[in-house]
C-alpha cells in the first residue's frame, strides 16, 4: 500500500466522520458548547475574574528566622509580613530546623537575618539577609529571590538577598514539578490551565473510545474491516477528525477565559494551542487503547469515570505531585496528564517556553506513541468482536 | 483464475473450550450459489466472519479466488462483498455518501465510481431515496442499500448472511431472483439462512451446518436422496388432543427412530427411519388412540426433514438450541 492510499483512506475516514458529526446536533451542543462553556463558566464562577492580585510567593509558606531579634529586623518582618507577597511566613523556627524542614514539602524557603543584621544598617554598611530554598520547584527559587529583593530594597537599599540553593534540587523528578505550591496567580490562569486540560480530556476520551464502541455496536466498524482500509488509515483519520475539534474547543476556551474571566496567560496562543493539541492526542491514544479492548459504550463511560477520578487525585490537578506520598507519587509519575498539567502551569503560569520543558514533552510524546502502537496491535490482530 | 472461487481447508474457530465450526472442509465453484443451512448457533456466521477476514481461523485456513484469508487478507476483501446483520452503513449518512465513502476506500476512481453508484442506484430503484439517510429507511430498503454497498466494488464473491431475515415476502422473492442473475454473471454467492426453503429454491448446492460441522453437501435433490432410510407420512387428522399426539409420539418410538412429528390441525407430518409399513402403523395408532383419519399418504421428504434427519431429529435440534448451540 503506498503513503497516497493510505492518506487518501485516512483523509476519506475523517470526512465521514465529519459528516456524521454534522449531523448529530447534540454531539456538537455537548463536544463544542456545553463542554467547554460549562467548564471554563464553572471554575471561572467558582475562582474569581479579572482584576485578582497576581503573586506566585504569596502562599508558600516561607520559614522567619530572625537570629538579630533587632527593631530593624522586627520592622523589616512587618515589611514583609503585610505585605500582599508573603502571606505565609511562619515564625518559630532556629535556624537549623528550619533548614531541616526544606524538602519535607511543610517548609519551601527559609529567610535568616544574621547576627550585626541592625549594626551594619546603621553604620552604612551592607547587610545581608540569607535566603534558602529548595528549588524543587524550578523558577520558583528566582521568584522568591526577586520578590524579596524589591521589598528589601524599598525597606533600605542597603539590605542585600544572598540567595543559597538546597541540595534538594537534586532531588527532584525533572518534569513533574507542579508550580503551584501555594503560590496565587493572576485572574483565571490557574482556571485556564484545569479547563483547557480537562475539556479536552473528557470530550477526546469519549469522541474516540466512546465512538469507536459505538461503531462496533452498530456494525459500522465492521462494515470498514470487510473493507481494504487499513487499520492505521482508521485511527489516523478518527484522529484528525478530533484534532479539528480540539483547535475549536481549544479557542473556545481561550476566548471565554481571556474575554469572560480576564485570565492573561504568559504565554503565547501557538504554545496554549500546541499543548492543548498534545494533551488531545495523549487521550485520543488512551481512547484507542480502551476502544481496542472491545468495550461497549457503557463500560466506556464508567472508564471515562475512572479516568477523570485518576486526573483529580493523582495529577496535580489539585493535589501538588509533590505532596503525594509513596503509591500515590508513583501514579502521579506514570501518568501523562501530571506532565500535561505540569507544562500547562510551566507556560501559562511562569511563561517558560515550551520547548525548554524537555521532560515533560518528551514524556507526553512517548506516551502518545506507545498508545498509539498499543491500540494498533491490538486493533490489527483481533479485527472484531468474537460473536459465537 | 482458479476453478474454485472458495477452498477451506480443516477451517476451525474455538472461542475458550467451545468450537464453532470444526475443521470446515468445502469448495464452492465460480458462479456457484452456495447455501449454508443450519440452525441459531450451528456456525454459519462464524464461517462466514471467518471468509471475510473478520475473524481469525483457529486451525485450518481458506483460500477466496486464490488468496489466502490469513496470508492475503488485504486481497481478500477487494473481492468479496458482505452482507451480513453485523456488517451496517452510517445510519447518518444518505446511501449515496454511504458509497462514496466506500467507493474511496475500495480505491474506486471518481468517474468510475459515479457510473457504478448511479448503476446501482438505478439497479435498486434507490434515485428518489439516494438523499435520504440509512436510519431513516425502512428494514427493507435498508437491507437494499446494504447490498448496493457489497456490489459497489464488483466483487467476485458475495456473502449473504441471513439476508432476508425482516424482509417482506415480496423483497425476498426479489432478491432471491437478483441473486441468481448475479451468479450468471459469474459472481460466486454464499447465502446463509436458518430458513429451510430458501437454499432449496434458489441454491446450485447446499452444505447442512449443524454444531460446528458441516454434516453433508449437495444439490438439493441429491440431499433428499442421501437421506434414503427417510420415511414421511402425511394425515389428515383433525382436532387432535396435545394427548393424543403425546400417546402418538410414545407409541411410535417403542416401534422405530422417529425423526419429527409435526401438527398442525388437521395435517399431521410424521418422519423417521425408513419403512414400507409406517402409514399403516401411523394409521392404527392414531385409529388405536381414538383420532379421526380423512385421509393419508406417503410422500418425498422435503430438505427441512432432510435436515432434521440428518441432524439426528428434531429433540436432538431442540436440545442444541436449549444448549446455546453446545452439541449434547
């Protein structure tokens, strides 16, 4: 079979599941309207519009430790402390156990004012405050550090930040480093990265398993078996038909929480649409995979279930991946979608560019490949349902 | 070109412990009209799934105009065409871009397949319907549209799976006469059916399925006559008790192997093993249990009785049925 034939079939599938979909009113009210407006109009209700503070410091909770026990370093606790940038410094710490709790996830940074702290502002010289952090969340580290600087040097120009990274970083799983941490972020961007995955999980997941086994039901799915189409001219035109979909559910989205709910990712609208579009396709390959076990629609949705409890507890969804514990964490790693989240955060939240989050890809496209020739073997070689 | 259009070799599927068709040995010619009979359950439609490389063989392996279901099975579906009640169309498309789509992955060039659309179309009477979509149409024209979809690509060999099942007598009889012009014009036809007298009016030759296997194939003549030891009695004998048929039946088998006895009042049909003296036995049993007799006679055994025979009687079937099509 040569590359035309096989395009030509897969390009003839998508077409006619275009004008199936068409013609299915409430496919398209559910996939392109109810979907992604119930989805962004929910959590925008329930997370705030326009105009919320963005601060990505504010809630991480940030270990006081003062060793001058001055009037200098008391006013300058009170700087910060008020301050709408670090609501959650915690106080009662010496020095060595405060440093004891980085990496325990109770404790993220420390900040030290050293002995002379008050001396050295008053006889002119510099005095340096000791910042400490983990790192295990990359980026976060210079977040702290150029936010305390600004405040230190509004308090006296003379205060200096002598940053010290944690061994911890070390520690850390590359690529799954939710950003969140406590940290608050402006208007519907936290919003913007939950609905964008989650639509995009839910209506993908369902468009292809849910479709598939529907077809199967129906006798249309044989109808293309007794037919020369090849299998992957099947998945790759189902695929690009839901593509389609993706790009309008995506600018959906985009539209309602720039425009309803005053999200501002920090990112541009090619890496939401990229992203968006890899984490169609992670489902699409899980969807296959689900189709190629013969599921009836039934079994399908009650998978679907499943699935979306998984992407709530394990995913960082709303637990930090972090902050999971043994089984827990090991879910959260092998499953794509915490990578999906994670990069999500990385770009719409901190503005990383898409192709510096290596792992995170890397980890998603792998994925997408081992379903993908997952549900194509197992399509290939049980071609239908065993009916007695 | 090969002799035959179809050649099975030791064909076999097993799902877990259970065979469904057990090591299927037939050759069917070009431009044969082949009937599968059987009843619910006997593996007509697994055979069938297996020729269309829908299922893989267990054991054994077939050949479809000279290629190999299991070696060749991209080559295989170019020539056959499958109707079948698992094989459907979008029932949210129209029948026209039901076949367009088709016609594509069928590599049919465009001008090609519009002439070959419109023909069948015009074949079928379908122009006024060809906007309408599938799951608007009725059972019938449905099961039309189903077959314009299996010719679209001129196959050499078509599958007809329990074709008239939910047809009107009328579109049976016409499709019948359809599929016999198809096989003048060379195509080789496979029509399964549970219907009795179907493959007897219409089939070239018949192979009777019953529990996996093929128990015997022939013309329909030669079937009846294979059945030599095969006796039938027909009885006028009106308003016969369930009693008195239950009496009947007991007092026949103390006598020989019945094979069937059916009423439906006035007619009574006796078969079993063969006798010279079965209508008088039927006669005195019947005048012995008190039942009236206007008139009776001998006569040929039809191919549902050959089947029955064959199968090894009707409570044999019944059991089969019962079973879930497990041979007892």
């Amino acid at each position: 079979m040569s590359i035309k034939i096989f395009l030509s079939d897969s390009i003839a599938v998508a077409e006619n599941e275009f004008r199936q979909f068409r013609r299915n009113r409430s496919a398209i009210l559910i996939s392109l309207v109810v979907l992604p407006f119930f989805f962004t109009a929910a959590l925008g209700a329930g997370q705030g519009g326009a105009g919320s503070t963005y601060s990505p410091t504010a809630r991480i909770p940030i270990a006081w430790v003062d060793n001058d026990n001055s009037l200098a370093s008391v006013r300058l606790w009170q700087t910060l402390a008020t301050s709408p940038d670090f609501r959650n410094l915690v106080e009662g710490y010496t020095e060595q156990g405060a440093l004891a709790q980085l990496g325990t996830k109770r404790i993220y940074a420390v900040i030290v004012v050293p002995k002379g702290f008050q001396n050295d502002l008053e006889s002119g010289n510099q005095a340096r405050i000791l910042l400490y952090t983990d790192d295990s969340e990359p980026g976060m580290s210079d977040q702290i550090e150029s936010t305390l600087t600004s405040y230190t040097q509004n308090f006296d120009p003379n205060v200096e930040v002598q940053p010290y990274l944690s061994q911890l970083q070390r520690q850390s799983v590359a690529g799954v480093g939710i950003v969140t941490k406590g940290a608050t972020f402006a208007g519907f961007n936290i919003g913007l990265t939950t609905v964008l995955a989650i639509v995009q999980i839910f209506a993908g997941f369902y468009e292809i398993a849910g479709g598939m086994s529907r077809e199967r039901e129906e006798g249309t799915y044989a109808r293309l078996l007794v037919s020369p189409v090849p299998i992957g001219s099947i998945m790759l035109g189902k695929t690009l038909f839901d593509i389609l979909l993706s790009v309008i559910r995506t600018f959906t989205v985009l539209g309602l929480s720039v425009y309803g709910y005053g999200a501002r990712p920090n990112t541009d609208i090619l890496t939401l649409l990229a992203l968006s579009l890899i984490i169609a396709l992670v489902t699409m390959g899980i969807g296959f995979v689900v189709a190629a076990l013969k599921m009836g629609q039934r079994a399908v949705v009650i998978i679907e279930f499943f699935l979306i409890l998984f992407l709530f507890a394990f995913s960082g969804l709303i637990i930090d991946s972090n902050l999971l514990v043994g089984v827990s964490q090991v879910i959260s790693y092998l499953l794509p979608f915490t990578y999906a989240f994670d990069a999500l955060k990385r770009t719409v939240l901190l503005g990383r560019p898409l192709l510096s989050l290596t792992y995170d890809l890397e980890y998603m496209i792998g994925s997408i490949i081992a379903s993908y020739v997952i549900a194509f073997v197992l399509l290939h070689f049980s071609r239908e349902r065993l009916i007695r | 070109m090969p002799e035959h259009a179809i050649v099975t070799q030791a064909l076999t599927k097993n799902f877990g412990h259970f065979t469904a068709v057990d090591a299927l040995n037939v050759s069917v010619a070009k431009g044969e009209l082949f009937g599968l009979l059987g009843p619910n359950g006997a593996g007509k439609t697994t055979t069938v799934r297996m020729l269309c490389t829908l299922i893989e063989p267990t054991l054994g392996t077939a050949n479809i105009v000279g290629y190999d279901i299991r070696e060749q099975a991209a080559e295989v579906r170019r020539q056959i065409g499958v109707v079948s009640e698992g094989v459907s169309l979008y029932k949210d498309l129209s029948i026209e871009e039901n076949l367009k789509l088709l016609s594509t992955l069928y590599e049919i060039p465009r001008p090609k397949a519009e002439v070959r659309i419109r023909e069948l179309m015009d074949m079928f009477a379908f122009r006024e319907k060809s906007g309408r979509l599938v799951g608007a149409l009725s059972s019938g024209w449905a099961k039309k549209a189903m077959i314009c979809a299996a010719l679209l690509h001129s196959p050499q060999v078509l599958f007809l799976d329990e074709v008239t099942s939910g047809l009107d007598p009328q579109s049976a009889i016409g499709l019948q006469d359809f599929t016999k012009k198809q096989c003048e014009q060379g195509v080789t036809v496979i029509w399964t059916t549970h219907y009795m007298g179907e493959p007897e009016k219409i089939c070239d030759r018949i192979g009777i399925m019953f529990a996996g296997r093929l128990v015997q194939v022939g013309t329909p003549d030669e079937l009846k006559h294979s059945v030599s030891e095969l006796s039938v009695v027909e009885v006028e004998t009106p308003g016969l008790s369930q009693g008195q048929l239950e009496k009947l039946k007991a007092r026949l088998k103390e006598m020989r192997q019945v094979y069937r006895v059916k009423y439906v009042d006035p007619k009574l049909e006796v078969s079993c093993e063969r006798t010279d003296t079965l209508a008088e036995e039927v006669a005195s049993t019947l005048l012995g249990i008190g039942a009236r007799i206007r008139a009776i006679n001998t006569k040929d055994p039809t191919l549902e009785e050959t089947f029955i025979a064959l199968t090894g009687g009707e409570e044999e079937i019944d059991r089969f049925l019962e079973s879930g099509g497990q041979k007892a």
